[in-house]
C-alpha cells in the first residue's frame, strides 16, 4: 500500500512540476511575442526612418511622424514609392520618384509592387481627400468589394491622422 502512496505522491509532484514548467513557457511566449510584435519594430521604424533623414529638407513632425507609422504597419512590403527604371519593376508604369526620395529624405521605397505605387497619391484622385483616405484606410472595402488592403482601424486617430498627413505629402511640391 505504501508503495502505491509513494508513487502517487510522486506523481502529484511530477504534475505541480510540470505545470508551473507550462505555466513559466507561456509567460515566456506572451513576453516574447510582445517584444517582436510590438516594441522592438517601433523601435527599428523610427530609427529607420530617422537615419534617413537629411538635414538639409525640412518637414513637420506630423510628417516625419506619419512615415513612422507607415514603416511599423510595414506598408512598404506592398507598396513603392517610386518605380525603379529596372525591367521588371517600369513594366508596372511609368517611372516615378517621390519628393523624399529625390531629396534621400525618407527612404520608403518599398520592396515589391504588389500594391499601387504611393509615389504620387497626394496629387491624385480620390486619394488626395483626407477624409476619402480616412475612409479607406479603416473599411477599404467600403471603397471598393473584395480589396486586399488591410484596415488599420486599430490605429489611434493620432497615428491614423499622422500617416494621412505622410501619404498626402507624397508627390506635393517640394518647398
């Protein structure tokens, strides 16, 4: 009988043992996940964009803080700011550079095209409206059925209204 109490005993310790382990791996996973999803490419957006900064072209904080905002949404991964002169890439339309790119002030050019070039939406229509910009970016469906655009509804309206501020100065008079 005793034997038998033992191993049970042995086992409820294997159990306690086990669990605070399980427990410990997923505070482990929430804290890490937190740290890549969230903090450390904040941190990598803004100093990205603050590197390329050029010190001789000015631009308003709200500017410089929307051009944060889109590197941490990574919106660079589908869109371009200019299309480069490469075969694959001026099949795509004609070659553009955006007012940062030409000063090497901000330096989005993005990686592929797999969305429309945002060299210049501040020009064009309907995306040179903030309000039809606002409504697009937080129901791109409304706009459009079936679009695979993201919502970034989950912004702040600061952070939404900064990253308007960013894609309406693209392709504006550089003064």
């Amino acid at each position: 009988m005793s034997a038998e109490v033992l191993i049970e005993e042995e086992n409820i310790e294997i159990k306690k043992e086990s669990s605070l382990g399980f427990i410990a791996g997923v505070i482990g996973v929430v804290i890490f996940t937190y740290l890549f999803a969230f903090s450390i490419p904040k941190q990598q957006s803004e100093e990205v964009v603050l590197q390329s900064l050029n010190n001789s072209v000015r631009v308003s904080e709200e500017i410089l803080e929307g051009a944060i905002v889109y590197n941490q949404l990574n919106c660079q991964s589908c869109h371009t700011q200019n299309v480069r002169i490469l075969i694959p890439d001026s099949q795509n339309g004609k070659i553009l550079k955006n007012r940062f790119a030409n000063k090497n002030l901000i330096q989005n050019t993005g990686l592929l095209r797999l969305a429309p070039d945002l060299s210049t939406l501040g020009t064009r229509e309907p995306t040179n409206d903030a309000e039809w910009l606002k409504e697009y970016l937080i129901d791109p469906s409304s706009v459009k059925e079936d679009i695979p655009h993201p919502s970034v509804n989950f912004l702040s309206n600061q952070d939404l209204d900064y990253l308007i501020t960013y894609l309406l100065s693209l392709g504006s008079t550089n003064e």
